[in-house]
C-alpha cells in the first residue's frame, strides 16, 4: 500500500506538473488514434469549471509528484473525470484508490450526482477500466459532446 499522499489543487503552472501532464498527453497520442485522444494539455486544465489535484509523497523532502486528477464541470450534478495518471513507479502501490477517493470526496463537497469519465479500449487502458469497474463505475453511452467511437470506452458512477 503506497503511503498517505497529500493532495494539492493545483494552478497548473509548476514545471513538475506541467512535465507530468505532458508525459501524459504523450503517451495518449502515442497509443490512441488523433481523432480518439481527449486528454487536455495544461491550458484546457486551466480553463472555467475545471480542477485539478496534484499527489505529493508525505514525510520526504523534496516532495514527488505522484498523480495527477481532474474533474471537468459538464452540467450542475455532473462531473467529468480527466487527467487520472499516477506515475509509473508508483503504479500498482495504492496509489490511484487514494487519489480516486479523494477526487470522488471532492465531487461530493461539490454537490455531484454522477461522475462520468472516457478511457481508451486499447489494452494498454485495461488496468484502468478494471479499476474503474472495482469502484464502482459501469459502462454508459457517450455523454457531453463526446460522439460514439470504437476507441473509447465511457463509464458513469452515480454518487449516493
């Protein structure tokens, strides 16, 4: 089990989280067809009703970045989940159900009803639709202006 994390939200704007989104954009244009990649870069991050969270180790000087999530405002009650990366070293440890708890709190304080998030279908996406499904989220239709695609996997989970 990884250890606690502290949880930032974040402006966008530390070179740390900037490299990391960026490593994260790069590995999905690597792997999903152009047409198919909806991660946002640092700017869309930035943008009305969006926020983002940082992970940081705790107890250690400098801090690590560890994870990234964001949730993207689509409709009152309803949220989007983007830029979930937990770096790879620390994959596997735990992490990613601390951040996902976290996000997930934070869309309650917010009032949501329902989270909805798209993911890819590649196998390289398999861990996290897995993950996904552990906690709770189950296979929906295309929502917000996504359009149907055969590369993209959508899921909700409704928030009680």
């Amino acid at each position: 089990m990884a250890s606690p994390l502290i949880f930032k939200r974040d402006p966008v704007t530390d070179p740390r989280v900037l490299a990391f989104l960026e490593e994260h954009l790069s590995d999905m244009r690597r792997i999903s067809p152009p047409e198919s990649v909806h991660a946002l870069d640092s700017e869309q991050l930035r943008a009305p009703g969006m926020y983002l969270w940082t992970a940081w180790t705790a107890g250690q000087e400098p801090q690590a970045l560890v994870a990234t999530c964001a949730l993207k405002t689509l409709d009152a009650g309803h949220l989007e989940l983007k830029s979930m990366r937990v770096g790879a070293e620390q994959r596997g440890s735990g992490a990613a159900q601390q951040v996902l708890d976290h996000v997930l709190a934070q869309a309650r304080v917010m009032g949501a009803a329902r989270i909805s998030l798209e993911t890819g279908t590649e196998t390289f996406f398999a861990p996290a639709r897995r993950f996904y499904a552990r906690n709770g989220f189950a296979h929906c239709a295309p929502f917000g202006s996504y359009q149907p695609d055969p590369n993209s996997c959508f899921m909700r989970l409704e928030l009680s």
